[in-house]
C-alpha cells in the first residue's frame, strides 16, 4: 500500500513538471521539430553522465534497446506534434487538447490488448471530451492547432502503452529504460531536421544563447526528472488512471500561460465548467483506482 502512494505522489510531482512544459513551445523561439531534437539530444546527455557518475550506467540486450528506443520514437513524434500545436495556436489550446489522452485510451487500449472496453473509463474520458468542448466553444478559429493537438494526443496514447508493455517486458528500470527512449528519438529526428530545414526554408532551426539556456533547463529539469517520476509512477499504476491524471495537466499549464502570456484573458462560463469537467475526470477515476487498490 505504501509504495503505491509513493507511486501517486512521483505521479502528481511528475503532473506538476509537466504543466510547465507547454510554456517552453513560448519561450524559445526556434520551431517543433529542431526544438524536441535539442530537448531530446540534450536530456540524453545529461542522463548519460548523471548515470554514469553513479556507476549505475549498464549494458542490456540488443532486443531491449531497440524495442526502448521504438517507444522513443513515438515519444518524440509526440511532442513534435505537442509543441506543433502549440506554435500554430498558442500554449492553451495545445495544453488542453492534451487532455483528450484519457479518451482515447479508454478507446485505444482494449483494442490492442484485446479486452472488453470499460465503461466506466468511457464515461470518465467523455467528461474530458466535453471539458475541452466547452472550454473551446467549438471555436474554429484555431483548426490547425486543434488539429495537431489531437495527433499528438493519439501518439502519447500510442507511446504511454507502448512503454509500459516493454518496460514490463525487458524489465528495464526506469532510469535506463528513458535513456534508450531519448536516444532512439534523438537518433530519428536529427535524421529529420535536415529535411524539415529543406522543407521549410525559412523556419528558425538554430538557437539563440537565451534559447539555449532555457533548453538546457527543458532538457534537465523538465524532460530527465519529469519522466523518471512519470516512469516510476506507471510501474505501479494502471496506464488509463495515469493517462487521465495528466488531464490536470492544462488546468497548470493554462494557468501558467494566463500569468506569464496573457493567454485567456476573457474568462467566461463555459472555460470554468470544462476546467471543473477536467478536474472531476481526474478526482473521480483517482478515487476509483484509490477504492480498487484498497481491496487488494
């Protein structure tokens, strides 16, 4: 019982990281897909010599390097798409269409492990799906964004089910198994930035000194701890409460952008009720997940 809420409390300090992530799409001024490479290349480094230092630096089976560094691959199409979204809108809109993650797992995830759907995590994913609905307004004048905000929802369902099967199946801990991650994603998106630089032309691919001072901040404290806490917590807790529980997620990141962008500044009825929406999403199934553990 003990280490399961120490499982929820690495969760919600990883939550908590997390918000603060979307704002950097805003801070640094170079676009999604060398800013990721940068964030991706450099959270490697820093966790190569901090695991190194320790002495705690291994060597594991090709198979479970490889099949680490897949998920990898989705995490980083994830998040090009995530700060994609949010260079085309604005941090708001990419944070909350974040939230559709629990929805689409409710979803995704029985199909690919071959389950019955649970109803009750339907029920709880569309009061997040209509959260953003009333949040939003079924405003269209942020398509795109909305757009690339979906995507990147469906690859971290993709990669967050991905990674909890492999990691259970290599036995990989949590410190090497984000390593392989990180330098699988780096690996396919350096290949890429050429060809995106090809594409677009005129799209800011080389960072400034302040950039690069906040991407070693990004890559350090906001990408390697982040998700040593998040793959500790999703050892522990089932992939769907931990998916649901990062819907708080825009509820901190929005909140941050208000403060420092000026995001949101009219705020109406229907953006407070899809907040609450989010948050009673979240507080119900944790009390669920809570009842279950109780009764084991």
């Amino acid at each position: 019982m003990k280490s399961n809420t120490n499982a929820y409390v690495r969760l919600h300090m990883a939550i908590l990281l997390a918000g603060g992530t979307g704002l950097f799409g805003r801070l640094i001024s170079i676009r999604e897909l060398p800013l990721v490479c940068m964030r991706v290349v450099l959270a490697a480094m820093i966790l190569s010599v901090v695991l190194a230092a320790g002495k705690k630096l291994k060597k594991h089976e090709r198979s479970q390097v490889l099949k680490a560094m897949g998920c990898g691959i989705l995490l980083s199409i994830h998040w090009v798409f995530y700060y994609g979204s949010i260079k085309a809108a604005n941090v708001s809109i990419g944070a909350v269409c974040f939230a559709l993650v629990g929805f689409l797992t409710a979803i995704i995830e029985p199909v690919i492990h071959r389950h019955k759907p649970s109803w009750k995590e339907l029920l709880l994913g569309m009061l997040t799906a209509f959260g953003i609905a009333l949040i939003f307004g079924f405003d269209t004048r942020h398509r795109l964004g909305i757009g690339i905000g979906f995507l990147s929802s469906l690859m971290y369902v993709f990669f967050s089910i991905s990674s909890k099967s492999v990691q259970a199946e290599t036995g990989l801990n949590s410190s090497h198994m984000l390593l392989y991650e990180l330098i699988g994603g780096g690996a396919v998106l350096m290949l890429l930035t050429p060809l995106y630089a090809l594409v677009f032309p005129d799209a800011q691919i080389i960072p400034s000194p302040r950039d690069f001072c906040f991407l070693l901040l990004f890559a350090s404290v906001f990408t390697v701890l982040f998700f040593l806490l998040h793959l500790q917590a999703l050892k522990e807790i089932p992939v769907f409460t931990v998916n649901l529980s990062y819907n708080l997620e825009p509820v901190y990141t929005i909140t941050l952008a208000m403060i420092l962008f000026g995001e949101a500044k009219e705020l109406n009825f229907s953006f407070w009720g899809g907040i609450a929406l989010i948050i009673l999403s979240v507080v119900l199934q944790n009390v669920v997940s809570y009842r279950n553990v109780r009764k084991l």
